[in-house]
C-alpha cells in the first residue's frame, strides 16, 4: 500500500503566483524517527563498545593466567629436579673425602696407579646458580633453569665417575696389617736366616702363633691358593689397578683360587710351610710388577673387622 501524499499550496499576495510542494508522509516519518533514534544508538554503541573491550582483555588475563601457571608448575618440576641433583653431588662430595690415613696409603702409590683413581671433586657441591632477575620473563627463567639442570646432570656423572673410581681404588689399596703379630724383618736388605749372607728380603715378616687369622689387606681376586717353593702355602691377590699381594708360609689356606674377597676377609691361616725358620707371615706387595716397601701403604689399621 502507497503511502499518502500532501501538497502544500504557497500564493505570492502581490504576483498572485503560487507554488505546490508534494510530498510523502512515510519518508519524512521515517527521516524524523532516524533523527530521534540517533542519540540512543550513540549511547547504545557507547555502552557496547567498553563492554566488549572489557571482555576481551578479561579473556586474555584468563589465558596469561593460564600460561602463568604452566610456567609455575614447569619451573617448580626443574627446580625440585636441580634440589634434587645438587643432593646427589652433596652426597657424592661427601663420599669423596677420605680419612687422612687412607689417603696417604693412596699418596704412597705409585703416580701411574694413584692416577686411575679419578681427578679430585673438590667443590663437587657448588651450586650453579643462574642470573635471574624480578624483570626475567617466565620463558627466560625456565630456559634458565633448564640450563642449569643440564649443567648438574652432566656435572653429576663426571663426579659420581671420579668417585666410584676413586672409591675402587681405595678399595684396592692394600692398607692393613694382614695380622696381629709382631714384625721380624723388614723390606730390604738382611742377612740370610739360613745362611747368614747378606740377602734381599722382598716383603715383611710378621711373627704369629701358629693358626693366627690371615686377612685380605685390599678386596681382590685370588689368583693362587696353593703351595709354591720357598713361600710355602701361598695365596696370591690380584686387587687391579696393577696391584697384587702375597701371603706365604701358611699352615692352610680359607679361600680358593678365583674367589672374590673383600678387605678383612679370612685368607688362610700363620704356620710355617716352605722355606721359614718358625711360624710366621711373609707378605708382600707388588705395584705394577714391582715390588715396593708395605710399610708404606700401611694406613695403621686393625687386620680386625
């Protein structure tokens, strides 16, 4: 349905012209009502436009909290980690340190020996602490601290190396007395006890009732455990690193050849087998071949667990 038209009629009194204006009535409603509605649209999209904005930025401080919290939990986890990897090189640093008399027995040793024991771990327990600052971002704190873990990873298998190596050998350092007794003779040179001569004596001499104990002086494999010449009874120990003792003259043996045995084992037992004027130990130690004074090595401890 057409809309209604008007005509307004305008005379000139003194001309008598006149002029006719013809127009629509829903144009002008409509143009009159967009006039009205205009301000409340304004307030309308004024209103809309700060609500919208304000749920947006609520949205991303939800999604920031959000991140925030996988960086807290991420960053907590390699924090515990590093806690927890400096404790195991603490404790490593502990186990590295040795009491003074073993660690002169090691001293005593020959370098291409004392060498295979692993370098020292001093300040094996320094923290590596990294340069965070309060204006570090979450992602530079964790790539931080992951750093750091990696750091004490690597630097934990170089000390937990050093220490098992250096342990290993403590461990095979002949360093006790094989018996108790008393010593009668020493390393070197002496005159012969059948002969009288001038002889080299290449070990010691310790002098026991017969059926004395006979201990390990270092954890080792037995090599031989059978009678052999002059020594009598012997028991040969092969402890590695290059070191290997002998223990002669025994009236029986307590261990086999290939058995494992650890320092303060029963080996055997004092008698007087072989070339001996009386019950006694002969004992020795050999570096690399070499035969050196046991005296040295001696860490002034008990053959007694």
């Amino acid at each position: 349905m057409s809309s209604r038209r008007y005509t307004i009629v305008v005379a000139d009194p003194r001309t008598g012209a006149t002029r006719q204006f013809t127009f629509r009535v829903r144009p002008i409603a409509a143009a009159v009502l967009a006039v009205l509605c205009l301000p409340v649209l304004l307030g309308f999209a004024l209103r809309i436009g700060p609500a919208t904005e304000v749920q947006h930025l609520r949205a991303s401080n939800v999604s920031l909290e959000q991140e925030n919290s996988s960086y807290r939990e991420a960053t907590g986890a390699l924090a515990a980690q590093i806690e927890s990897l400096q404790a195991a090189i603490n404790d490593l640093g502990v186990r590295a340190k040795l009491d003074p008399a073993s660690a002169r027995a090691i001293d005593k040793l020959p370098p291409q020996i004392r060498n295979q024991g692993g370098t020292s771990v001093e300040g094996a327990n320094a923290l590596l602490t990294p340069e965070i600052t309060v204006a570090s971002s979450p992602e530079r704190v964790f790539n931080m601290l992951q750093s750091v873990l990696n750091s004490l990873e690597g630097h934990l298998n170089l000390v937990r190396r050093s220490v098992e190596k250096r342990e290993a050998l403590l461990n095979a350092t002949p360093s006790i007395w094989p018996i108790h007794g008393w010593l009668s003779a020493g390393f070197g040179m002496r005159p012969d006890p059948f002969t009288g001569d001038a002889d080299f004596h290449p070990g010691l001499d310790i002098s026991a009732e017969k059926g004395t104990p006979i201990r390990a002086t270092a954890a080792g494999t037995v090599e031989l455990a059978a009678p052999s010449g002059d020594y009598g009874n012997l028991v040969v120990i092969n402890h590695g690193f290059g070191l290997v003792t002998r223990y002669g003259h025994m009236s029986k043996f307590a261990v086999w050849q290939g058995q494992q045995v650890k320092r303060g084992d029963i080996i055997g037992y004092v008698g007087s087998t072989g070339r001996a004027t009386g019950p006694h130990l002969h004992y020795e130690i050999l570096a690399n071949g070499r035969l050196m004074n046991p005296l040295q090595l001696l860490a002034g401890k008990s053959a007694q667990d």
